[in-house]
C-alpha cells in the first residue's frame, strides 16, 4: 500500500538543481572530448593549409590558425548538441506543475 502512495508522489518531488559549475562542466567537458577527436580526425586527412587556400584564398593562415579555427568550430558545434541534450533531459517536474496543489 505504501509503494503505491509513495509511487504516486513520485512525479511531484522536485529534484534539487545542480551547482553551476556542474552544469557547465556536463556541457564543456564531453563537447571539448567531442572537439578535440572531429579535430583529429579531419586533420588526419586534410592538410590545414591547403584547407585555408581552398576556403580563404585572401588570407594567409597558419596552420595553428587553422586547427583553432576548426577545433572552436568543432566545440560550439559539439557544445550546442550537449546543450540541447541537457534541455531534453531536465526534470520535467520542475517545469509541468500539477493543477492540483493539495
């Protein structure tokens, strides 16, 4: 009887929110991860100067350039995947309050 009763309750406890630094670290951490292996990975097949020439004729970048370029483009990508995860994945019971408040 009681697990019933205490299922029942399970849907309207709030789950206590997350220190900041825990949030962000959920976020930047596996897309720095995710960032630095698409970096590798394209690097390992395309030089980084010869991807400059062929998609910024006008400037001269080096190849340090080149792969900051890619690894920043990599994690905001990589980032803002986590980030949505992290929304999907929120507590619903912080955000559906019941109608029915006893």
């Amino acid at each position: 009887m009681s697990s019933e009763v205490e299922r029942d309750k399970a849907h309207l406890i709030d789950h206590p929110r997350r220190p900041l630094a825990q949030r962000a670290g959920a976020i930047l951490w596996p897309s720095f991860f995710a960032a630095g292996v698409a970096t590798m990975v394209l690097f390992a097949f395309v030089d980084p100067v010869e991807l400059a020439a062929i998609s910024f004729p006008d400037f001269d970048l080096s190849p340090q350039a080149g792969h900051t370029i890619a690894f920043l483009g990599f994690w905001a990508c990589a980032a803002s995947a986590c980030t949505f995860t992290w929304i999907l994945l929120r507590p619903n019971s912080r955000y559906n309050k019941s109608l029915n408040r006893q």
